[in-house]
C-alpha cells in the first residue's frame, strides 16, 4: 500500500481487505487538513471486489478513474463536497449502483458525462442538494422509478412541472431554495412520505396538497405561510408536522385532527391562542410553542401525556396550567 496515503486511509482500506468487509469509509469531514483529504481514489480500492458501499465525501478529487469498474458489487458511491469534473462512461455499467451522492459537487449543471450514470440510478436515490442548481435538470425528470429525491440548498426559484412524472418517489427534499409558491402538479406525486420545504419564500400551500395522503412528514419551517389550508386535515398520515418561523396568527381547530402527530412545531409565528382541542394530539411527543403571542395555555393540556418536550418560551403567560405536573413524561420544560 502506499505509504504517502494518509494513515486513517491506509488503515481502513487494510481493515476492509482483512475482514472482507462490504462498506469502505474514506470520507474525511472533519479534517481541515488539506493533507489529510485524497486526491486521486487509491488504487488499492479497485482490488476490493466485495465493496457494496464506497464512501469519498469531503475529499479534493476531481475525477473518477475507469477502474471504478471492477468495483461490480458497488451499490452506493458517495462523493459530497468533492469538484469532480470527469465520469467514466463505465460508471454507468455498474450492474448494482443504486445511490449516488454528488451533494456540493456540481457547479450550476449536470456534466453531460454524468447523465447516463444517473439514468442508470433509476431506481433508488439521487442526492443533488447544495449545488448551484436553477433549474430541476431535465434528465432528472426521466427517472421515473426514482424513489429518494435530494434537491436542497441549491438556487431553485420554481420546480418544473415534469417532476410529477417522478410518480415513484417518497422523499422530496426541496429545503434552502427560493421556491416562492408550489405548483399544483406536485400533488400528483402521491406517494411522498416526506416533503420537506424549509428555508423557502412560500406564502401559501395548493389546496391540492391534501392528495398527499401517504405524507407522514411535512416541514414547512422558515417560509411566509400566513394560514394553512383546512384540507390540511385530510393528510391523516401526518406524525411530523413543523410550521415554525412562519406568519401564523391562529391555529385552525381542524389541525387537531391530525391524531397521528407526534411532532408538532409552531414556535415563531404570531399565535394568540391555542384551541382546547389540542387535546385531541395525545400521541404527542413533542409541542413547540416557543416565540409566539400566548397568554394562556388551555388546562386541558395535561391530557397530553406522552409528552416529552414542552417548549413555551418567549411568550406572554401569566401562569401555567395546574395540570402540567401531571406531565409525567415530560423530560424538558422550555419557560
């Protein structure tokens, strides 16, 4: 092995040969040393032919060699924070790749070596966030069997509409993008399980999102949502519901008929009140209320008996419900 090659490196390769291990992790994200991060993919690497995952993240390499394709086995290949400019067409003939990982690794575009290899990893996951992406690329919108979707800190301000034809995926990430308003077509993808929407400049949701009935997490954090659709109750799925830094004023009552949440984040918005059927949520185990216009909290609130975390900070109350010491979950309390 060569003896220039950092020594965490050299260690985890001799490890995964010794043991005949499938997963080998030479990321470096913790390393601010330059030293420390590889260049080139060592070549010992290609002599493992039992890898299933191979794990480059936050290293300084700029291409993939051809001898990537003696690696038959390889199902994952991750390459987040790397400025890879060139893919070798074999790459696209690994017969078992199903993941690629190229977050912080493209400029503004696909590179046209890249297109066939993510045609190829149709059928799993493709993780495309932080980049500098201002269109969805096309040759995305053809991998219909897709099923994870990562599209988050990049520089979308629209999401086209041929994303619908993605008909397979469950997770959607879209957070850190400048996604002003939703199109409709969005709620065609009715098998989403998670939608996430953080971190954009959205001020209202498609009526139509009620479709998404599959949805058991849904983060709209950090958008200007003044109100919530009342079909939001139709999402009966939901455990996992984060409305926080947002322009609420009230909550509707029909939220409380999401009686699956176990999660439920409305801190920073600009709440007055909080409806007694609350109550209704007694699978929760989170309730996020901090940095909101409170000056009461119902007493009925001590019917929430799986709560864990209560958070009610940076609000107006006078007092605090008697009944809250019946808690008897409740491992933090936020005042």
């Amino acid at each position: 092995m060569q003896s220039s090659l950092p020594l965490h490196v050299q260690k985890n390769i001799q490890e995964v040969k010794e043991k005949k291990l499938t997963e080998l992790d030479l990321s470096n994200y913790y390393s601010a040393d330059d030293s420390e991060k590889l260049t080139e993919i060592p070549g010992e690497v290609f002599d493992l032919p039992q890898l299933e995952v191979l794990n480059l993240n936050w290293n300084r390499l700029t291409e993939i060699p051809e001898a990537i394709g003696r690696l038959s086995k390889l199902k994952e290949l991750h390459l987040f924070g790397n400025s890879i400019v060139q893919y070798p067409d074999l790459l696209a003939l690994l017969p078992n790749l199903n993941y690629l990982g190229i977050r912080r690794s493209l400029s503004s575009k696909l590179p046209p070596k890249i297109i066939p290899i993510i045609h190829k990893i149709n059928r799993l996951g493709i993780d495309l966030s932080d980049n500098q992406l201002t269109t969805l690329p096309e040759a995305i919108t053809k991998l219909t069997n897709l099923t994870h979707l990562d599209l988050s800190n990049n520089q979308l301000k629209s999401v086209a509409g041929e994303i619908t034809k993605l008909t397979n995926l469950t997770l959607l990430y879209l957070s850190n993008n400048h996604l002003t308003s939703l199109l409709e077509e969005i709620t065609q993808l009715t098998n989403l399980t998670h939608l996430d929407l953080n971190d954009n400049q959205l001020k209202s949701l498609p009526e139509g999102i009620t479709k998404l009935t599959n949805l058991t997490h849904l983060d709209l954090n950090d958008n200007q949502l003044t109100s919530v659709p009342e079909e939001i109750t139709k999402l009966t799925n939901l455990t996992h519901l984060d409305l926080s830094n947002n322009q609420l004023t009230s909550l509707l009552e029909e939220i409380t008929q999401l009686t699956n949440l176990t999660l439920l984040n409305l801190g920073f918005n600009q709440l007055k009140s909080v409806p007694e059927e609350i109550t209704k949520l007694t699978n929760l185990t989170l309730l996020d209320l901090n940095d909101n216009q409170l000056k009461n909290i119902p007493e009925a609130i001590a019917k929430l008996t799986n709560l864990t975390l209560l958070s009610l900070g940076d609000n107006q109350l006078k007092s605090l419900p008697e009944g809250i010491t019946n808690l008897t979950n409740l491992t933090i309390l936020i005042l």
